[in-house]
C-alpha cells in the first residue's frame, strides 16, 4: 500500500496567488494590491541592526505594544502572525474537527476554503448579492455544524464592503459557539463611521477575531506580518498551534517602525484616495464598467466580445508589460482586477486600455 494523504488534501486546488506573467524584462504589477509607495522610510533604517543569528521572540511585547497603543488595546488580546494568512489557518485548524462546515462569502478570499479544507472542514458558500456580501445568505446556511464564518469585510476582490449595523445583526444572529473570523485587511483605506474595523465587535462579543494586516498600507507583504484581536481564550488556544518562531526578527522591527510612522500612512492614504478617484474618471470618461471600490484596488468589467473581452485584455496588458489579475479562480470571468500604482504606472495603464478598446 502507497502512502497517501487524507482525502481532503487529495481533493485540494492549491491556492497559487496569481501576480500575472509577461515575457518582458521591466514590467508594472498592479496584480497584487501592494503599498505602490513601498513601506516607510523608518522601516529600512529599523532593520539595519538585526542579528540573524539570534532566534526572534516567541512573542514580541514591543510591536504588540506598539499595536496597542496605536489602537487602544489590551496586549493581552493581541496575537501576531507569519501573515493574516497564517492566523486564518490557525484558526481552522484550532476551531474545526473533521466534517464541521465553516462558511465562506461566493467572492471572499480564497485562503478561506483553502484554510478549511486543510483543517478537515467542509466549505460552505454562502452567495453574494451583486457583488457584495449577504447577511441574509449567511444566516441561511447556518446548521448544527457551523463552527466558523468567514468574513473579509472589505471583500478581496471585490472592494465592497457592508456597514456596521450588517455586521451587528450577523453576530448577534449567529449561536455564541460559532465563531465569526472578521478579516478587515484594508480597513486602513476607510474613514467612514458606518463602517467597523472590528475592534469594537471584539471589545463586545467573545466569539469574534479580528484580523489586521501589515502587508497593505504599510507596504510590508514581504515580510508576512499581520496580526488579530480577540478574547483571551481565543489567543491561549491559537497560541498553542501557532510555531514557537512564527513571526521573524525584521519583521518584528518594521512593523514597529511602520506602525509608528503616521506620516507615512498618512501620505499611503491621501495617495491612494486621490488616484482611485482619479482611476474612476477615467474609467467613466471611456464607458468602462467598474465596481466601486473602499479599498486599494477596482475591478473592471468587460462586455463578452471576441477580441474585447477579459481574458485578452489581461493578455494584453501583459504583451505591454502590464501585470493585472485575472478573476477566472473566483468565477468573475468578465472581470480583471487592477491595484493602484504609482502616477506612472496609473498612467500607462490607462494608454494601455484605450489602445485596447481601439482593436
């Protein structure tokens, strides 16, 4: 008999983050929804110290101060993560027992059913209305097996986002043994008072976590640094599945830096308002349909035609030295998605498009 894995991994799509490919040497990459500012310039001058042969802190007191300060919260409900990424397969593999349903938005990130699945859960979807997510769907597919929702709010890659008192009626229509995971990765971009970031539903209810990331407005991805906020029940369970060197000693010192420097993220803000509106009339002034987006990227719809479609728009754009991302993974196949980049980059990319509506 040959060795072979549980079934559910047999079963599994590998998630592969797609950046886009192009056969030329200097390309632009609005694929991946990144900080076009880089990180702050504190960052660099943080890490010139670092001594790579001593192990990092299992758990590091100054960036978690460093977050609670910067937020008003309590240190002791504070985890810190290889990445969002890590914390949501944490979760999955620390709440669910094999053949629990843990539910998932139609167009919500793709590391939820990844993170599920890997853990021996079933993946439940619950749809979407027009391209934002529905409480009422959710609901709808709650059962005695439910153990977790998944929520990115804003939605990755939709943009969208839904108000306070949505998420309100979720939780408190949800049985306290279910946990809501609130992924709220760009929440950095939002100044709205009908919006949540999360932390006031943890400070009220035990079953939900926060999840932050480093990786956006702070222009940190490469790093994997992110971070939640939830009881202390939680972080003692979570703490006890996470690796003992999760989160490594650069990433530690930049991310104190970075989320110490509120100029810069301040000018990452303004930079990105300003060109989404700016992307947005120029979307409107060439009869493109756009979904509007709260967030750092927009998707862009094409009409189903032969040679003007998305599939060879993202082609094209890639021939012009263009990354953008396809939507095919996330069924959204008359989509691509399209992060904003510097002023050139934004630029070009326009050019680009209005070349390809004139094939």
């Amino acid at each position: 008999m040959s060795l072979s894995p549980r079934k559910s991994i047999l079963e599994l799509i590998p998630y592969k983050p797609n950046f886009g490919k192009s056969n030329l040497k200097n390309t632009i990459r609005m694929s991946a929804n990144e900080n076009p500012l880089g990180c702050s310039p504190k960052v660099l001058e943080s890490i010139k110290d670092v001594n790579f042969n001593r192990y990092p802190p299992q758990v590091s007191e100054k960036l978690i101060t460093s977050i609670s300060k910067k937020f008003g919260l309590d240190q002791n409900k504070i985890i810190l993560g290889n990445g969002s990424d890590e914390l949501i397969s944490i979760i999955a593999q620390s709440f669910l027992n094999f053949g629990d349903e843990a539910i998932y938005t139609e167009y919500g990130f793709l590391q939820f059913p990844q993170a599920i699945k890997v853990a021996g859960g079933k993946a439940v979807v619950a749809k979407d209305k027009n391209l934002t997510v529905s409480v009422d769907n959710i609901l709808k597919k709650i059962t005695l097996k439910t153990r977790i929702v998944f929520l990115a709010n804003p939605n990755n890659p939709t943009g969208t986002l839904i108000d306070k008192r949505e998420v309100i009626r979720l939780i408190e229509s949800l049985p306290k043994n279910i946990l809501l995971v609130y992924d709220a990765a760009y929440a950095e971009y939002i100044y709205d008072p009908a919006y949540t970031d999360g932390i006031s539903l943890v400070k009220k209810y035990e079953n939900v976590i926060m999840l932050r990331t480093f990786s956006k407005l702070h222009g940190l991805a490469s790093l994997r640094l992110g971070w939640g906020h939830c009881s202390e029940s939680i972080i003692k369970t979570l703490m006890s599945v996470r690796g003992p060197f999760s989160v490594n000693t650069i990433a530690i010192k930049a991310g104190i830096a970075a989320i110490e420097d509120k100029d810069f993220q301040k000018k990452s803000f303004n930079f990105n308002k300003k060109y989404m509106k700016w992307f947005e009339k120029e979307l409107q002034k060439l009869n493109i349909f756009y979904q509007k987006s709260v967030t750092n990227f927009i998707l862009i719809k094409f009409p189903i035609l032969k040679n003007q479609n998305a599939k060879t728009a993202e082609a094209f754009f890639s021939k012009e030295g263009i990354l953008v991302r396809g939507m095919k993974a996330y069924n959204l196949e008359e989509y691509i998605r399209v992060s904003i980049g510097t002023v050139k980059e934004n630029k070009k990319f326009i050019n680009r498009l209005k070349k390809f509506l004139e094939i």
